[in-house]
C-alpha cells in the first residue's frame, strides 16, 4: 500500500477522506477557539461576533468554524474580491484585509482577514477570519447606527488590501485605521487575535501537507467541497417540488418612521437544485438596514440548511446547490451609496421570512418567526479624562413554536448563534449597571406549542453623557405564528422606566446622561397551532413559573387554573374553551383536518 503522501488523486480510502475532512474541519474550529481565547472586545469573547474558515488555493470555502451561520456567505463573497484583485500578486507572507461592502465585505465593522498558506512555492490555501469589530469610526460611537444614510457616515471603508506584503506589515494603512478608530487598542487587539487564529491555521495545514503531500492534500480538499454538494443535492431530491411565496415587513428604516418595508421571498425547488428569489422585496431604503447580497445569502441558506440534515459540511459545496437571487437596489441587495451599518436586522428578518415559505413547503419541520432577530444597542462616550469607551451589545433570545414543540426561552437566534455578555464583566469594564435581565410573562405567542419567551433588560448608565443607539424592530409586525398560532408580542424602549417612562422608537440615536435607564423588552416568538389544543398542564406549568399570567392563561388558551390550589379547573376550562370557539363565529373542525397544511398558491401563512 502505497504511503499517504504518495496515494494516487481521486483514489481516496473512505477512512483517510473521513480523517482528513475531519482534520480541516477541526482547523477551522481551532481557528475560532484562538480568536475566542485572544480577542480583546466584549462583542468577540461575549458575543461571539466572529467566524472562521478555511478555503483551497482557488479560494473556495472548504470548511467553517463553529460560529455564525450569518456569515455563511460571507467568505465566499469575500474571496472573490480578493481573488478578483489579487489573484495574480500573491506571494508568501502576504495577508489581506477588507470590509468594503460595495466590494466583498458586508458591513463595515466587519474586518475580513485572509492568509494565503504556501507549500514549496505553491499555493494551496487561505486561512480566513472575520471579526465585528468594537468601532471602525464614523459618526456614532460603534459605527453601527441604524439612522444614518449614506456608507460615508458609517466609519472607514477598507478596499481589499495587502496588511502585510511578503511578511512587511503596511505600516501606513495601519496609521489610517489607527487615526479613524475611536479604540485603537482594541480594534488592534482583535486584529492580532484574527492573525493569530490565521497562524494557527498555517501550523496545522503545514502538518496535514506533511502527512498527505500537496498533490494529495488539493485533491482531498476539491473532494471535500464535492462531497457536501453530493450531500446537499441529495437531501434537497427528497424534498417536496414547488413553488411558495411569503411576505413579511420591518416596521421601517428609522428615517421614515411608520412606513413598512417589505421582504418577499419565492422558492422554487426542482430534483436536486433550489432557488432562493428575493424579487418583490423593496427597494434600498435611506436608512443603515441595507443587506449587501452576500448577508441575503447567508440568510437563504440558514433557512435552507435548518430543513437538511445535520451532518453537511459548510462549504462552497452547499452553495452549487442553492441559487440565490435578490436584485441590486434593493434592500437584500444594496448598491452605493446605501447605508448598511444595521444591516443585521434585515438579515435576521430575511431568515425568519424564509421560515414563512418553508413552513408551506414542510409544515411539520419549520418552526414560526422568532424575536425579530438580535436587537444591536451601543453606549459610547467618554469619561471624565477624555478616555473613549465603546459598549456593544447584540441580544436576542426567543425561538418562535415549532411543530412537535415550544419555543425556546433564553436561546440565541439560529442566525446568530451568539452568547450573552457576562454581567459582572460589563460592570466592571464599562460605564454600565445592569439592574434587570429577566423574562416576561404575557409576550410569547399563544398556540398548541407557544413561542419563546422573551426577556427585558436594564441598562443604567454612569457617566456624565453619552451617544446611546438602539437597532429593533418587531412593534408594528409581530412575529408571526403558524397554522393558527398567535403572533408574538411586541418589542419595547423606554428610558427611565421607573421615572418618566418614555416610550422610545425601535431605531434612535440619543444623548444619554448619568442615571439614565434604557430598559429594552424582546419582541415575543409566534406560536404554532391553535392555542385551544395546548395541554392545560403546560398551560399551569407556565402559569407556575410566571411566564404567564391566569387571566392570559384565561384569555388565549382558555385555560382557567386555581392560584390557591395551582391546578386546572378542568369544569371552568371545558367551559370557557366552548365560550372562545362560539366567540370565533367558526365551525369546530376536526383536528387532523385543521392541521392540514396550506395549498401552494397561497401566499403567507402568518398569523398577524
């Protein structure tokens, strides 16, 4: 038997290719786990606002690290521009940089790093991180403001660029970055962590290189990709053909209060190949919550990847299967001079739309919308020395129902994948107290399984002043429910709610002084079925635990439990369930006949 280094292309034992994509997926892993164990900024070590990966010398995306599926096609895009620029000037010791949405990137505090890895001359890799960094400048502290209008007010925009040329670092683009920033030390902290993640990278390539030679190591990476193709195109052959449409809404843009913005999404599966088509969603609105078209992606193929089974590498190989299409100007697709800053939210939104159209197609796999995505709050100022400081908080944490159960409480968004900053780090590293991080009762959406249930918190802020900017949404439209579930409850700003109690838009920007409270509420998950086949038990579990209220439990469920005894009034609750079905002026249908799945024609299925 020949010795691995000599096997011939394309002849792979089964159990070398195993241990081989297992090696590179474990490269990529490592990869993250540096940047997590090295980063500087809460929103990398707390959030988690990062992603790793690991392309072939075309760069092509082999593997993805453990982090966010809302960058999963975002290094595709990103290697594109570098290859587009630099294909042809590449050399040992070279590392890249970019974040330019216009040309690769996705928004600007997204800082893309690339590392081409070489063997005897050649190259056969890149090592690939990219990093939401605390502050890239602009005219609000954090550079995500979701009121600004054009990408020149949103902070500095890197081209793709060479950070180090043959191992020289590029001291002058240095000094740029360092002179636009309002946290350098930071902003390069995590910048050498994202080189540090790539080192790590270049080491443990250099080994498998070693084990395999080179010859065999760029044919096992090319079986790699085709292997997660074969995969995808399978699962995708057994899902149903068709056609289905879904529509949902932001509120607005935080420029044009109360005017909606609408998301439509159209799916067309056929054998093995599935199209994702945004054509029908808005145009490009004033407001930051543009999508670039690689961000539109990312959410197309989330919503795709939650109806495959698990298993499926994350790489270019899914991506041959899933053609996605949004046309330029428009918000999924944003054409200069868009402003992006807060194009999280859209994205979010873009998934959850997705859940829409797929429940038409599988309604006994996909669960109903969630909390409308994470909520992106930034407190930045400056202390009494003129020392700057940048907070940065993304949060999220209801799962709309799904079909065979609840929704989660307390859980990251699928799209995100994030954590929770730590309290007690906050506090001691920031101007802030947090007087409240807690769930609330009488926001998750009613149905025969409810929606998650969403949490508040409280911000108290201890400096004299500061910038405080807010990025949500769901108030105007709720998170929709499923095949008769309610839809969530509403998002909430206010600030001093124990004082004046002002009720805040869901997108601002605003000076803030010491004392001031900022208390966010979630917008509650959706539910699925009808509320009146829920269990009276979990009804009282709820109720017990204080996630709801009796007279809620009364109100949607019909569900009337004795606080004295905590137990269901089996009588009291037969009784108001038949009031509430005599109330809805419909003919009681048999279950299984009710719970019958929508005819494709149909548009939306939400419950708003």
């Amino acid at each position: 038997m020949l010795p691995p280094g000599n096997m011939p292309a394309m002849a792979h034992d089964p159990i070398a290719f195993e241990l081989f994509k297992n090696a590179i997926f474990s490269i990529a892993d490592e990869m993250a786990l540096t940047v997590f164990r090295t980063t500087y900024s809460g929103v990398l070590k707390d959030n988690m606002d990062y992603s790793t990966g690991f392309a072939d010398g075309d760069g092509k995306l082999v593997a993805q690290g453990l982090t966010l599926p809302g960058h999963l096609g975002s290094v595709p895009t990103a290697m594109d521009a570098v290859m587009r620029h630099y294909r042809d000037d590449m050399r040992p010791g070279d590392v890249f940089i970019m974040n330019d949405p216009f040309d690769g990137g996705m928004h600007l505090p997204d800082i893309f790093v690339f590392k081409p890895l070489y063997h005897e001359g050649k190259r056969l890799a890149f090592a690939c991180t990219v990093c939401h960094h605390t502050d890239v400048g602009g005219r609000v502290a954090g550079s995500n403001a979701s009121d600004s209008t054009e990408i020149y007010a949103e902070g500095l925009r890197i081209a793709p660029l060479k950070l180090y040329e043959a191992g020289t670092l590029n001291k002058t683009l240095m000094t740029i970055i360092e002179k636009n920033v309002r946290l350098p030390v930071k902003v390069f902290g995590d910048l050498r962590a994202q080189l540090a993640a790539c080192h790590i990278a270049e080491q443990q390539f250099a080994d498998l290189v070693a084990k395999y030679g080179a010859g065999e190591t760029t044919a096992l990476m090319r079986e790699t990709v085709d292997y997660a193709e074969r995969l995808t195109r399978a699962a995708l052959a057994k899902l149903p053909d068709g056609e289905w449409s879904f529509e949902d809404w932001i509120d607005d843009d935080g420029i044009d209060y109360g005017t909606p913005i609408r998301l439509y999404v159209t799916l067309r599966k056929k054998g093995d190949h599935m199209v994702v088509d945004w054509t029908g969603t808005n145009p490009q609105v004033k407001g930051a919550i543009n999508n670039t078209l690689s961000f539109t992606k990312a959410a197309s193929y989330t919503g795709i990847r939650s109806v495959l089974p698990p298993g499926i590498p994350n790489n270019e190989g899914v991506f041959r299967a899933i053609e996605v299409i949004c046309p330029a100007g428009t918000v999924g697709n944003g054409v200069l001079p868009a402003a992006c800053a807060a194009r999280g939210l859209t994205g979010f939104r873009m998934t959850d739309c997705m859940f829409g159209a797929l429940a038409m197609m599988l309604p006994d796999r996909v669960k109903a919308a969630g909390d409308g995505g994470n909520t992106g709050i930034s407190i930045g100022g400056y202390d009494a020395c003129r020392k700057p400081f940048i907070y940065v908080d993304f949060t999220c944490g209801a799962w709309g129902a799904r079909p065979w159960a609840d929704g989660l409480d307390g859980n990251s968004h699928m799209f995100a994948n994030m954590a929770s900053h730590s309290i007690e780090v906050t506090e001691a590293e920031e101007p802030i107290q947090l007087l409240a991080y807690e769930f609330v009762p009488d926001k998750a959406g009613a149905g025969k399984y409810r929606g998650g249930v969403p949490f508040k918190r409280d911000y108290r802020f201890l400096e004299d002043e500061a910038v405080l900017q807010v990025r949500a949404d769901r108030r105007d439209h709720r998170p929709f429910g499923l095949y008769g579930g309610n839809p969530g409850g509403p998002s909430e700003n206010y600030l001093n709610p124990q004082a004046e109690n002002r009720i805040l838009p869901g997108k601002f920007t605003m000076t803030i002084r010491r004392g001031d409270v900022f208390r966010h509420v979630l917008a509650g998950a959706g539910g699925w079925g009808d509320p009146l086949d829920r269990d009276p038990a979990a009804v009282l579990k709820d109720v017990r635990n204080e996630l709801l209220s009796p007279q809620k439990a009364a109100d949607d469920y019909g569900v009337i439990v004795d606080t004295a005894r905590w137990a269901v009034d089996a009588a009291a609750t037969a009784r108001r369930r038949e009031e509430i079905r005599r109330a809805r002026n419909w003919e009681v249908v048999p279950k299984v006949q009710w719970q019958d799945p929508p005819k494709p024609e149909q548009k939306s299925v939400a419950a708003e």
